[in-house]
C-alpha cells in the first residue's frame, strides 16, 4: 500500500490551522503536567463551552435533551464529558477515550533527608520508564500537599525562569568505570532516583556564647594539648552547626513558603517531571518536542473534538482518566465504575434509565481508545517491521491489537468495525495508517481499550505516533495532532455501527 505524508495533502489555510492548533496544544501541554493540572485545564475549557457539572443536575427537576452537554470529575483525576444526541442512548454512545497521566518520578511519604551535605527527597518511579533517563537533567516538583484541616496547597516549583530547578546526580564519567559495564537496565537503581533539593544549612548562631566558650583556657594543658583541645572544640561545634542543619534549612523554606511542615508529605501527592516547556522541533518546526505527549497528545484533541463536534445523533462521550501507565487501577483509573455510574445518572436524567437500557447503551457503543502509537525510528528499525509501523507525519494511527507475544492482554478489533472507521475516515478526507506496536516478539503494551470491551462494545486504538515514547521528552508531528483532532470529530458526528 501506497502511504501518504499527511503534510503534502494540506493546503495554506490547513497550515495555518496545523500551527494554530498546535500552539494550543503546546499550550495545554505546560500547564497540565499532572493528571491534576491537565483535570482543571480541561475543566475550565469545558465549563467555557457551556458544558455545566453533572453533580448539578442531580436530584433536580431538569431532564436532559438533545444538545445538552455535562460533566463528571472524579476526585480531581478522571473525566467524562457528554453531548447529548438526538437518538436514544440505549442505541449506543460514540465514545473517545485516552489517559492523562505520565510515566514520572512520585515523591515517598516519608521523603525528606540529609545525607553528607545534601538534603534529598526520596522517589519511586511511576509506570515504565528507563530510569538512567531522569540523571543529570533539571526537574520540576508539581502537585499537592492536603493538611489535616483540609486546606491544600498547590506546588509548582521549576517551571518559571525565576523558580529554583532540581536535579537526580549522575557518576562523573571519570569514575564511571564499573557504571559503564553493568546493563541498561541497572545503570541508575530505582532506589538512587533521589532528587537534590538543598545543600546550604540552617545556623542560628549566638555570637556572645561562641566568644564566651573561646575565651576559657585550661592553664594546666600545654601550649600544643591547648591547641588541639581547641581544635577539637572547634570541630564540634561546625558538626553541630551543620549536622542536620541542610535539612532544617529546606524545612525552615517549605514552612516560610508554602506552610508546610513535615508531617504534612504524609498526604500529599507530589511528582517530579522534567522542568521547562514543550518546544517546537525541527528547523521546519514540524514537530513538537514535549513531556507527557503519552497520551496527552491523543487526551488534548480528544476533549477539543467533543468541544467541536455538533448536531450529534449518537451521544457522544469523552473520557480523560488517571493510572493507565500502571494497569488502569484504583477508583481514578479505567476499572474503577466511575464511568459506568457517570452513563447511569445520564441515562435516569435523559428518563431512560433501567438497567437494562444502561447495559444495551454500554454493548452497543462505539470507542475509540485515543492512545498513542510508536512512531518508527530509522535509528532503531531493527525493533520495527516497516510495512506495519506507523510514521511520522502519517497520519492518524489506527491499532487493530496491541499486547505482546501473541496478541497477549490486548483488545482486537473485529474487521467489520474496522471498515466502519475506514469509511468515516475516508468519507471526512481524514489521513491515517495502521500499525502494530514494534516489530513480534520485540516488546509490547497496552491501553484501556480492553476494559472497555468488556461491555461488548466495539473498540480499537487510534492516536498519534510518538518518537521516546515514555522518555522526559516526547517527539510528535504537529500534523498527526491536527489529524487526530480531525479524526476524532469526524467519529463522533458520523460513526452510526
């Protein structure tokens, strides 16, 4: 087959929209870094587009009709957003689906530490990352500290020009000869991610006490025991100013700046990404270089399509959830019932709530999984097999399995499904490829399309390529971006299956 790059097919106004939605999309990307952050971007821009909380609506007398538009925030990590079609739900939803949070460093409950003159915050790595990649870079701490009286703190430390950065220390190369041998895989121990976070200690002295201790003499010492009696009073007292003082001095700035007290790192949620914003790559500034790409490069468009889209028959529906990069867990990820409950109080607020109907409206839907694909890398070919690999500037990525070995933990699409989605493609002039994750045998993964189908419903993986995928900085073409956006409205306005 013939394959098409996406930007010879563009002419100048689709260029200039091409840039424009990808300056949105940059955008999003540095003020959403956490699933936190990404949550209430996409809640302000929803609540912008007259989308109105669904909590709102409960137990009140308003019933819901063709149009209406709603949203559900599930405790400040996941979404689910509704417009309202002109059929009955029962028929079926038409639903994108993708994940906003990344592979990161989190922070320890019980974190902070001083060790030869460093003070430290202890991590453990969140989702797949290669571990040697978070050493020797400067990185921001984002997230929030919850006090028992309930009051939160937001922090966001790294980002601006004027913000302190931090770092994870790597061997000098002088001395790295071991370090050099060992795998990959080891390089960097997952126990030795700890951020550096101060090294300046705290001293309070009290100059009339350190005068009246020096000026006592024993007259019985000689000249030379005087001496290093002196001296050893003199150790002591820098080992007691210094000796725990780094991390008081970091604690001293966390109280004075942010009212935090040590205990307080019990409840919080804290993670360490990379500091500084995504960028333009590339002489011809195709792409764009970024943190957090997997999968907000497929959650971005994915809420802009739903925000676009109109005049819908099917109901459409736009979930954004937490903790895909460590198996959907939790009451935030994709097996969490959050989303079912969610289609349940729309359907009893539409007045066709019944178990059954929730059931019927569930296996009849239509799903994209909006996730992201591995982009080829002619510098690695060897981990791709060309003809089914997806590529930059191709287009729309449509993934009929995922998993690994044989098809392991994945979701494969039917064929009639497919040919669905081909027509709609088609029919809107959207650019898309298909593509398998790597070359057999070579690795493999997985996205939320399997739990949803485990409703009955039809579901396969479509999103944008990716160059270091799961790396601190992710490459993207801005026109898979704007195809996915296309490809993604295109869905929700005419997929009828």
């Amino acid at each position: 087959m013939v394959r098409k790059n996406t930007w010879t097919t563009y002419n100048q106004r689709q260029l200039k929209e091409v840039n424009k939605f990808a300056e949105e999309y940059k955008n999003f990307l540095d003020n959403a870094k956490t699933e936190r952050e990404a949550i209430d971007e996409i809640v302000n821009e929803v609540e912008e587009a007259g989308y109105v909380e669904l909590s709102k609506l409960i137990g009140g007398r308003k019933k819901l009709k063709k149009g209406d538009k709603v949203y559900s925030v599930w405790m400040n990590k996941s979404i689910v957003i509704f417009q309202i079609g002109s059929e009955p739900l029962e028929n079926g939803l038409n639903i994108l689906g993708a994940h906003i949070d990344s592979p990161r460093l989190d922070v320890k409950q019980n974190p902070l530490f001083e060790k030869e003159g460093i003070a430290y915050l202890d991590t453990h790595y969140y989702g797949g990352i290669k571990k040697y990649q978070y050493v020797a870079m400067p990185l921001a701490l984002h997230g929030v500290i919850v006090k028992k009286d309930g009051t939160t703190c937001q922090l966001s430390v790294g980002e601006d020009e004027d913000d302190p950065v931090f770092f994870i220390s790597d061997l000098l190369i002088h001395l790295a000869g071991d370090q050099m041998s060992k795998k990959a895989a080891n390089v960097i121990e997952g126990e030795a991610l700890d951020l550096i976070v101060g090294n300046k200690p705290l001293v309070i002295e009290n100059e009339t006490a350190s005068k009246a201790k020096s000026s006592k003499k024993n007259t019985k010492l000689t000249v030379g025991q005087q001496y290093a009696m002196d001296e050893e009073e003199k150790e002591g007292a820098e080992k007691k100013k210094v000796s725990g003082a780094i991390k008081r001095g970091i604690l001293a700035i966390l109280k004075d700046e942010y009212g935090i007290e040590e205990d307080d790192f019990l409840s919080a949620e804290l993670e360490i990404v990379p500091a500084g914003k995504a960028r333009d790559a590339g002489f011809d500034r195709s792409m764009i270089l970024g943190y957090g790409q997997d999968d907000r490069v497929c959650a971005y468009p994915s809420m802009k399509a739903i925000l676009k889209a109109k005049n819908l028959k099917r109901t459409g529906v736009c979930i954004l959830v937490d903790k895909e990069e460590i198996g959907s867990v939790g009451a935030t990820g994709m097996r969490s019932h959050f989303f079912e409950n969610a289609v349940a109080e729309v359907l009893n607020l539409c007045g066709q709530y019944s178990d059954l109907a929730l059931r019927r409206c569930l296996a009849n839907s239509c799903m994209l999984s909006s996730d992201v694909s591995a982009g080829f890398d002619p510098s690695y070919a060897g981990s791709f097999e060309s003809k089914n690999s997806a590529f930059l500037g191709g287009g729309l990525v449509f993934n009929k399995f995922t998993g690994s070995r044989g098809k392991g933990g994945s979701n494969d699409a039917n064929a009639e499904y497919i040919a669905a989605v081909r027509k709609v493609c088609d029919d809107n002039k959207v650019n898309f490829q298909t593509a398998e994750l790597g070359k057999v045998d070579a690795g493999g993964g997985g996205t939320i399309a399997y739990i949803l189908a485990l409703y009955g419903m039809n579901v396969i993986d479509c999103g944008v390529a990716v160059l270091n995928m799961h790396a601190p900085w992710e490459a993207t073409s801005k026109a898979d971006v704007y195809e996915a956006l296309r490809g993604y409205v295109a869905f929700l306005e005419d997929m009828d299956f």
